[in-house]
C-alpha cells in the first residue's frame, strides 16, 4: 500500500485511501462539507498529516500548488494550528485559537483551525472550544486530532463530524520503511511489529539500532522482577533512560530557541541577561520545561505499551491462541512467563499498566506510579 496520491497536497498521506476520498469530496464539494471534523485513529496512523492535506485542500485554490505547500509548512496566514508541548492544552491556548476562528480569510477560500491534541484538553478546555464549535463563521473550518472519540467530551463529539482511520498492518508499515529508508526488509518487519504499526516509531526502530536494543533490555529487565527491591531498581532505571532521551529530544533545541530570543532581544551572546527581559527568558524556559515534561511523560508512556503489548503476548500463550507475537525476539521467556504465571496475574498486570498510565497523566510522580505497577507485576497483586 502507498500514499494515495503523488498530487499534492495528499501525497503524504499513506495507506488511508477511504479517508482521502471522503475529504477530497468535501473540499470540492461545499454540500458536503461540514464545519468541524474530527480525525481519530491510533499514534501514527497519520492523523496530522491528514489533517494538513486536508487544510490544504481547503484553502488553496484547485491547483494552486504553491498555496498548498504553504499550508503543508505551516506559513499560510489562513491556516492556525495547535500542537501543545505540555502535558495538557491550556485554556490560554485554547482562546487564542478561538479568537483567531472568527477572522476571515485573508488569501484562501476557508480559515481552517487544526488542533493535533484535542485528547489533551481538560473539561474546562473543552468548553471554551464548544462554543466556536456551535456558532463558527461560515468559511472557517475546524480540524481536530485525537486517538479516539471517546477522549471527548460528549457535547464536543456531537458538534463534528467524526473521520476515523484504518490501522495498517505490520507488513504495510515495513514496505512504507523499506520505502523511505532504505533499510533491511527484516529490520523493517521487526520494527513494525514492535512499534505495532505506528509508522513514526517504526522509522525510529528502524534507523536507530540503539533503540531497539533499549527497548529490548527494558523489558528484559522487567521480565527480571521478582521482588519490592527489584521493582525500585528497574524503576528508577526507566526513568532515567525516559529522562535522558527527553533532554536529548529537547536540549538543543532548547539551545537554539534561548540563542535566538536573546538575539532578537538585542543580548549580546555570553553578556548576562538585562533585568528588563528577564520575564521574557523565565517564560521561554517555563515553556522548555513543560514541553520537557511531556517529552518525559511520552517517553515513560511510550515503555508502558511495550510492557502491555509483552503481557498481551503472555496471555495469549495462556488462552492457547497461536497468534503471532509482537515481541517475537522473547519467545522463550514468554513462554516460561505463561506457563508460570496464572491468566488472572497476567490480567492483573495489564490493569495495573492502564492505571499507571492514567496516573502519570493526572501527573503522579513517575517513579512511585512504575514502582508500584512492577510492584504488582512481582506479586500479581494490585498495590
């Protein structure tokens, strides 16, 4: 499978050839062609790049190709777009995309409002959105992203209309690598079915053998808990790998957006900071820190479905389904696992991962929420 067309704007788009049809038809087709949408689909089905093409489609002229690349860099005056870099989507930001709704169009035939994170807005978020959802101007157009209807309000759900998106499967995933990178056909496989088919982190697998190899000795060491002593260690030790492939994420870049806002500020570089910036600098570093932390949070998450999708392997050895293994590389330690543990363990575990991951994002400390969950994958006891 490959992206649905090589004409612009959807030629990014890949595998979801149904979702294509239906926006290309809206675009086109004013009859068809509601005031907001919402995308749904799991990490990287290709939401965002979705959502884009279809902005595009929307604002440029048929065939006005330069229109459409501006909007695919996100430079066109009529489109807005909010990706939070925090753990959730503040009110602030959420009004500022509002305010900028009821604008008209300054170049393009629709004002087109995404917003990548809709997941991310808390019941107070949500209804400073409702109300532009309810009563938008007739050539805006909004976009919303989320992995599901369901991590919205009810009252948010009934106002869009909802696109959801195929998964792919793990051999399409892989000939999309071998596509873009170039890399062995078997690594490509392997890293598909790790990152279970989401296509950015397979192309991560797949082009950084350090990766892979983290991955695999998290859960080796996981598969290694016997114990409260154990559960601390491991612990604390996936931690601090999440904490260091967050400041490598962040750090430069963080660099380079200090650089740049003190030289716009007139700071010579290595000359302390005025007191009269020094608000603006302390704000930039907030921001740095909150998006460290959600880099932080993904990252710790980002382990918590590797860990589900082991366990997901563990009990279908036990139910005697012969299923294809995600974790394929681990065959013989899972097969111990389901042999030693019972299925209620196994089911135990796997509630104790969903728990987990809402509390870190109800920001419990990550250390003492993963304690506790390994904790009970030890003990098959809920902690």
């Amino acid at each position: 499978m490959t992206a649905s067309t090589d004409v612009l704007p959807w030629g990014e788009v890949w595998g979801q050839d149904e979702a294509v049809a239906q926006l290309r038809s809206a675009a086109s087709d004013p009859s068809q062609l509601a005031h907001a949408w919402l995308i749904t689909g799991p990490p990287g089905s290709g939401r965002s790049t979705l959502a884009y093409a279809f902005a595009a489609a929307l604002i440029a002229e048929p065939g006005d190709e330069n229109a459409m690349r501006q909007v695919m860099a996100r430079t066109h005056p009529d489109l807005a777009a909010l990706r939070t870099e925090g753990v959730i989507i503040s009110i602030k930001e959420a009004r500022s995309l509002v305010e900028r709704s009821y604008f008209s169009p300054s170049l393009g035939r629709y004002r087109v409002m995404i917003m990548e994170d809709a997941d991310r807005m808390v019941e107070r978020t949500s209804n400073v959105l409702l109300k532009a959802l309810e009563e938008p101007p007739e050539q805006t157009v909004w976009i919303l992203c989320a992995p599901s209807d369901a991590d919205l309000l009810p009252t948010i759900r009934s106002r869009v209309r909802i696109l959801r998106l195929r998964e792919p499967d793990v051999a399409d995933v892989a000939r999309l690598i071998v596509q873009r990178t170039g890399v062995d056909e078997a690594v490509a496989e392997q890293s598909a079915r790790l990152a279970q088919r989401h296509i950015g982190m397979a192309q991560r697998l797949a082009t950084d053998a350090a990766s892979r190899e983290r991955r695999e000795r998290t859960l080796r060491a996981v598969l290694r808990v016997r114990g409260v002593g154990d559960a601390v260690e491991v612990a604390a030790t996936i931690v601090h790998s999440a904490t260091d492939d967050a400041k490598a994420l962040t750090a430069e870049r963080d660099e380079s957006e200090r650089e740049a806002l003190l030289r716009t500020l007139g700071v010579a570089p290595g000359s302390a900071v005025p007191p009269a910036v020094r608000s603006q600098v302390s704000a930039l570093e907030d921001e740095q820190k909150r998006r460290a932390t959600r880099s932080l949070r993904d990252g710790i998450d980002r382990v918590l479905t590797d860990l589900e999708s082991l366990y997901r392997d563990t009990l279908m050895r036990q139910f005697g389904r012969e299923t294809e293994l995600i974790n394929r590389e681990l065959t013989p330690d899972i097969e111990a696992l389901a042999a030693a543990w019972t299925p209620q363990h196994t089911l135990t575990v796997l509630d104790a991962i969903a728990l987990t991951r809402t509390n870190l994002q109800g920001n419990a400390a990550p250390a003492l929420a993963l304690e506790s969950m390994l904790i009970t994958v030890a003990t098959g006891r809920a902690a």
